[in-house]
C-alpha cells in the first residue's frame, strides 16, 4: 500500500533539507527534486530486495546493450508502475501542486533518438514487470543528441543539458569503474608453457564510471537496472604539464574521456566523428562485458558455464564489438583456448537485426579499427579467418556456387572494411528481425547467403510497446475508460483489452469514446498553442506524423500532399472539404541534408498556409519542436490519423504505428513493416492502405523500370506541386528546395531518381486521404473503427515480445518476490 501521510512528510522533509526552504518557498523544480527523492525512497527499498532475490536464486539474466535507451521521465512512470500515481497526485493536491506541473519540471533523459532506443526502453519495462533478470546496458550522454530548435523554418542543434539539475534516481557505483584501453600495440609474450600471450601497450586509457538507474515493474515489487557509464580521465588534471606550460597536454586525458560521452551519434561525415562512434562503442560495452564476466565470477567458479547464467543481447550491430571483448577477456585474462573461448561466446551473444538500409549496417574502415582498438582487431582478424575457411570447406564442391562471391558478400573483413552485421551473424546464436516482413525480406534478400548458411539462427520478434507508459501513463482519460469497461488487467496483460470489441457498434461508447478524444485534442491544441503560437481546430482531423526524419519515412511525401489540397483549395475555394491539421514532429541527423530541408519545407509551407485567409483555417500545419518521449505521449493520445507511409520494404517494424493504434487513430499507411501485422489484427476496412507493395519496390529496385519524370510529365497535379519547391511558392530563394527536386526527379543529389518511390505512391496516397476524410464524416463509423484498432492493440504489447525472447532465444528465469502486506 501507498502510505500517502509519509510521502506528504518525505516531501516536506526533502525541501527542508535539500533546499533550506519550506514548500511555499520551493520552486516547482525543487518540488520535483524533493517528490522524486521521496519516490525514490520506495523504489531503493524494492531495488535491494529484487537483488538479494536475485543473490539468492541465482537465475540466469539478460545484459540488453544498446547505444539507446529512450527512456522519457522517470518520475510519472515509477509512480505508476508502484501505484502510486493517484495516491501522490492526492498528496501533492493536498499541498496546492499540479502533479502535471511538477512532472513537466523533468527533462527527459536523453539518452536515446529513435525507434530503436524507445523500443529498448519498453522493453526493461516489460522485463521487470514479467520478473525476468535484467540490465540495459549503455551510454551516460551529457547531452544526448541534441535538443532540436526551430529558427526562421530551420532545424538549429543545441545542446540538451538534460542533466543541469542533477538526475535525482540514479547512484553512480564508483566500486564498479572499469578501465578501456584505446590505442598503442600488442607485444606477444611467450610463457614457460610455450603458450603466447598478447598484451596491449602504449594505449591511452580511460576509467568508465557505472550510474544505475531503476527500472520498476508493475506492481510486483521488481526493480531491475539501467546501467549507463559515463568516463573519467584515468589521472585527472595533468597539474606538471599545465605547469610547465603545455596546457593541451594537461587537459588531454580530460578531453579524451569527455569527449567519449558528450554526444550521442556525432556526425559520422568525416574520419573524426567515425572515429568518435567507435570508441563510443567499444567504451560502454567493454565495461559492461568485463563487468557481467566479473559478476558472474564472483559467484561461480567455472567461466565454462557462463552462458548458462548469462546471455547478450545485442541491439541492433552498435553493440557488435561485445563478440570479440568477450573473446579477448577469455583468451587474454582467462587463458582459454580459441576453440573453448569460441564455443562461450557463440552461446552467449544474440543479435536484433533493426534495418535492411544498407547504410546503417555498421562498417568501419580497417586502418581506423586495427588502430584504436589493436587487439580487438587480431580476434576479429581471426574470427574472419576461420569463418571464411568454414565457407571454403561448406561450397567448395557444391555444384553452380562461386565461392568467392560467397566470401565476398559474407566475409567480416572485406574491401579494408570490417562488418559488423556479419560478425554478429557468425557468432549469435540466435539473429532476429523485428516484424514478420522485415524478417522475411532479410533471409530472401539482405541477409540471404548468411540464411542459407545458418537457417536455424533466424527468427523473428515482431515488435511492441509499453501500454504502461503509453495508455496508462499517457492518456489517462482513455485507460480510466477501458478499465471502466473491461477492468483493469490490461494493464499486465494487454490482450484483455480485446474485450471492448462488443461496444464497438454501441451508439453510448462511441459517443464517449470520441468526448475522450475531443479532451485529448484539446490538450494537444493547448500544447500548439502555447508552444506554437498556432491556433488549431480540435473539431479537425488531426493527421498526425512524428517520427525520425528520414527519406525513407516519406515526410517529404506527406507535405508534398499538402501542398497539392492547398492547390486544391485554392483553385476551388468552395469545394467540399473536411478542416484539417497536418502534425509533423522529427528530429534530422545533424548531416543529413536532404532530411533538414524537408524540415524547412513544412514549415515553410505552414507559414503560407497558416497565414492565408482565403482558406478560412480548413488546413493548418503544425511542427512540434524537440519531439520526444514526453510530447509524443500527448500526441498519441490526440491523434486521429497515424501516418505509416513508409516505403513498402524499408521499415523494419516501427512502434509508433502501435502507439497510435493503442490510443485510437486509425493507420494510413504503407503494407510495410508491422503496418502488415496491425491490419491482420483489425482488419483491412479499419485501416486505410495504399501505394506499392515490398516486392514491387524490391522488383524495381532489382530490376529497374521505374521512371519519375514519366510521372512528372503525364501529371499536371503532381508537376504542380513538385515544380513549386523552385518557383518562389514557398521561398524567396528559388534554390533552396533544389535538392529536394532534384531528389524526386534526376540524379544530382541521389544516386537514384525518386529513390523511395514518392511520385510513384503520390496519387494512391491522395486518394487514401480522400478516403480518410470520408470515413471522418461518418462519426459513428468512424468511433466504431477507431474503438475496433484500441481493441486489437493486444498483440503489439512489448510483454508479448520480451515472453517470445525469453521462450525461444534466452530462456531466462523468472523471479517472483513476496510482497509485503
């Protein structure tokens, strides 16, 4: 139970004591600090009890290492998953606080981007709330990877100083600081056994400091662990250099460790930033690996049996280096055989593959690799050589198989690039990707040769989300309602939300339903307003798309249409048209060009639109600065529309298209990564589907045929809308949106024309959002489909998927913890 009377005097008490202040002198800041230490109090008590269990029982757990871990705030997700959530609203309403504006004092921790650190953050939550052992193992950034401003139209970098304030749930564990060796050489040394040992010298060093943070499960007392390091310099400041004069020199070491952790992916464009990433890489999981063996060790006695109490879990290929650090530790400080340290290894590392983009599969230059991380580089040298050897051996007399080809497309090393995708295919036990399509696509086509080799290894875990953080937590209308409905054990096991389809046709639900909606616009056009200064209709259709800012992903499509109703409107002022707010939300990789610009284009398109009164408000298009964990659960909760227009074949899963779903809008979107599993769920006629296929992108992608300027030719809408990014439509400077013309017509700044298809899927698209609005006008058709996707959100809960690891690939042991009272 949730003594409310001691967390009012824990609160009164941390104010007195952090801040020499009563309550009515504190900030709202200084409140937060003083709640959370006081939430904290629970959740260390529960912390300690989890890992005395685990002392105790010895189960086998998963390190889940990852460059990401998108967690959002702490403070409103441990107060739920206690429950406490209402009894501290209460106190804090007591006291005269908002606990809205008391959570809104928290940053969010920044410390992932994308999909693939929110996925890895859902997935701790539902690890701890099923009672599996656990660590997130990752990186401590000081300023994530940026916080995103918009100035005149343009994405502008800052720094995200998330830790100004101090980060009141994490204990930093000084009694666990590693050290990583970059640099220098490897001497051989031959002991009196005749045995070789390698010994790296003359490296720069630097210590790797653990801060834990807490991962509470639901209701079961379990608290798992978030390990993030941050680096130290392993002297310090150099106070002789300094003395003598050489002030670079005494800062050098400093600098070094900083460097390591101040950004999360710099900009890869050039050799230093390959160089950062890298070491980046090797830093955090080089602590993490020493520390899990050291872990194991200090309870057992037989480093043979590691992989019976321990296994890796390797998100996506950053982590990739943990095969040959766990090779290197066996090898080097263990003195084990290859064969023996190979055999461990190869039972211990699993891979998540996350993308089929043949960019994102890490490569990093051989003269770069060998040189920071030298003996690293000899095991992989090595790992290469007997896998390229076992290729030889496997096709050497099979009929029609050229076998160089076969090295050449399989080989870690290859073209003076090591691979990393395909050293962690070798030496997992188990590789998976991360919806049933993606996974198909990879053993068919990226991947196929390794599937040939290894069918046994691949598997798929389609993805899921957290209902915890993004029902319960964030839209606390619509969970008050469902369990009002059908209970509240959705909360655990989320397929028992499947028990609202019998209200899907009942004129009441609906009714309140879409009341439940209408509060959550209003909220979000409060947000715009306040943030925006953009005043937008909550009787509109809110067409919602927030996600990374990549080609693929087809922002550039989306604005491009609304460019093409604003045409519409305009050469047709009083044509039958449904008021609409286009709501975009990314962040651009700092390099990506192409990506930036299409930022500028909506927002250059929103400041014509916007402004123009001729139209009457009947499209708006808004751009959510800085979208984050924190903002997207307020958009989820608002949106009507979900846009999932992904090139067919190129998303791997997505998790936002299951956000969406789970909050009620209703998926436009692309038969691609889990959109294909969302419309199995709910059925095509709740959904809205258009443009090409995986295999027809792939059939052109592979065999050619596919023209744009056919397009841009036969289409006068189309060449409308694509030649108005160059004649001063929407930018006085006619060249600035060249690069995004050039992108959709010729070759100049793409290696091919339309590279993700956009003209082609243009006009199945349009009339898709004809569809949409359509449907929108038929209320209760529309509150019976949006009620139809909440329903059948079931499968895509992040419990689903950590069960099906746990089952078929890590086989971990469950821990149940006796509760007290």
């Amino acid at each position: 139970m949730f003594d409310k009377e001691l967390f009012k005097r824990s609160i009164l008490y941390n104010v007195m004591n952090m801040y020499r202040k009563n309550l009515e002198e504190a900030t709202p800041q200084q409140i937060f600090q003083a709640a959370s230490y006081s939430i904290k109090d629970r959740v260390i008590g529960n912390w300690m009890n989890t890992q005395k269990a685990y002392e105790k029982e010895d189960p086998k757990m998963v390190y889940y290492m990852s460059m990401e871990f998108l967690m959002g705030r702490a403070l409103g997700n441990n107060m739920i998953n206690l429950e406490a959530y209402q009894g501290a609203k209460e106190v804090l309403e007591e006291l005269g606080l908002d606990i809205n504006v008391i959570e809104d004092q928290e940053p969010d921790a920044a410390l992932g981007n994308g999909g693939l650190g929110r996925l890895a953050a859902c997935f701790l939550d539902s690890l701890a709330t099923l009672g599996y052992p656990a660590y997130g193992c990752g990186i401590r950034y000081r300023y994530g990877m940026f916080k995103q401003e918009i100035r005149d139209g343009f994405q502008v970098e800052v720094p995200d100083n998330w830790l100004a304030e101090g980060n009141p749930f994490e204990l930093r564990r000084l009694e666990y600081a590693k050290v990583v060796k970059f640099g220098g050489h490897v001497s051989v040394r031959c002991d009196e056994n005749g045995r070789n040992h390698f010994v790296q010298e003359g490296y720069q060093a630097v210590r790797a400091i653990p801060y834990d943070l807490p991962i509470v499960g639901y209701g079961n007392g379990i608290v798992n662990t978030l390990r993030i390091w941050d680096a130290e310099s392993m002297g310090g400041f150099q106070l002789d250099s300094f003395d003598k004069g050489d002030y670079s020199k005494a800062v050098e070491q400093e600098n070094l460790a900083r460097n390591l952790v101040d950004v999360l992916y710099p900009n890869d464009n050039h050799y230093a930033g390959k160089e950062l990433r890298l070491k980046q890489q090797y830093f955090f999981i080089s602590a993490s690996v020493q520390e899990a063996v050291e872990k194991y060790m200090r309870k057992h006695d037989d480093i043979h049996r590691f992989p019976e109490k321990v296994t890796f879990q390797l998100n996506d290929t950053h982590p990739t280096v943990a095969i040959p650090e766990l090779m290197r530790i066996l090898l080097d400080e263990y003195n084990l055989g290859w064969d023996e340290a190979w055999d461990i290894t190869t039972r211990t590392c699993a891979y998540t593959n996350h993308t089929i983009m043949a960019e994102a599969l890490e490569k990093w230059p051989i003269d770069l690799f060998s040189r920071l991380l030298p003996r690293i580089y000899q095991i992989v040298e090595e790992i290469n050589r007997r896998f390229v050897q076992q290729v030889e051996e496997k096709y050497a007399h099979v009929y029609n198989v050229n076998v160089q080809e076969k090295i050449r497309k399989m080989a870690i090393l290859y073209d003076g690039q090591v691979k990393m995708a395909h050293m962690a295919i070798v030496a997992g036990y188990s590789v998976n990707g991360v919806a049933r399509l993606h996974t198909e696509i990879l053993k068919s086509e990226e991947l196929r040769d390794f599937y040939e080799m290894f069918p046994e290894r691949f598997n798929n875990k389609t993805n899921g989300i957290t209902q915890r953080r993004f029902l319960l937590h964030g839209n606390p209308l619509l969970a008050q309602w469902v369990t009002e409905k059908v209970g509240d054990s959705w909360i655990t096991d989320l397929p028992q939300i499947s028990g609202l389809k019998k209200l899907a046709d009942d004129a009441e639900a609906q009714k309140e339903f879409m009341e439940i909606k209408y509060q959550n616009k209003l909220r979000l056009a409060k947000y715009i307003k306040e943030h925006n200064d953009i005043e937008v209709d909550p009787n509109s259709i809110f067409d919602v798309q927030v996600k990374r800012l990549h080609e693929y992903k087809r922002q550039l499509m989306n604005i491009l249409h609304v460019m093409h109703l604003y045409n519409e409107l305009k050469a047709h002022p009083d044509m039958e048209f449904f008021p609409r707010t286009f709501i975009f939300g990314a962040k651009a990789a700092a390099g990506y060009r192409n990506a930036k610009l299409t930022i500028k284009l909506i927002n250059a398109v929103a400041d014509v639109v916007n402004n123009d009164a001729s139209i009457k408000g009947k499209i708006k298009v808004v751009f959510i600065e800085n979208y984050n964990v924190s903002n997207a659960e307020i958009i989820f909760a608002a949106a009507d529309v979900s846009e999932q227009i992904s090139t067919a074949s190129k998303e791997a899963s997505g998790t936002g298209n299951m956000k969406f779903m789970l909050n009620g809008a209703i998926t436009l979107g692309t038969l691609d990564g889990a959109n294909v599993e969302i419309v199995e769920e709910v059925g095509r006629e709740n959904a809205f589907i258009f443009g090409l296929s995986s295999n027809e992108v792939i059939h052109f992608e592979n065999n050619g045929g596919y023209d744009p300027m056919q397009i841009f030719n036969t289409d006068a809408d189309i060449r409308k809308v694509v030649n108005q990014l160059i004649d001063g439509t929407y930018s006085a400077d006619k060249e600035l949106f060249r690069p995004l013309y050039n992108s959709l017509l010729n070759t100049l700044s793409t290696n091919r024309a339309d590279t993700y298809f956009i003209l082609k899927d243009f006009k199945s698209y349009a009339e898709a959002q004809k569809k949409v609005e359509a449907a929108y006008r038929d209320r209760s058709g529309w509150a019976k489909s949006a009620i139809l996707n909440v329903a059948c959100s079931g499968k895509f809960t992040s419990d689903r998927t950590i069960q099906q690891y746990v089952d078929e690939i890590w086989h971990l042991d469950k821990v149940t913890l006796q509760q007290n009272g």
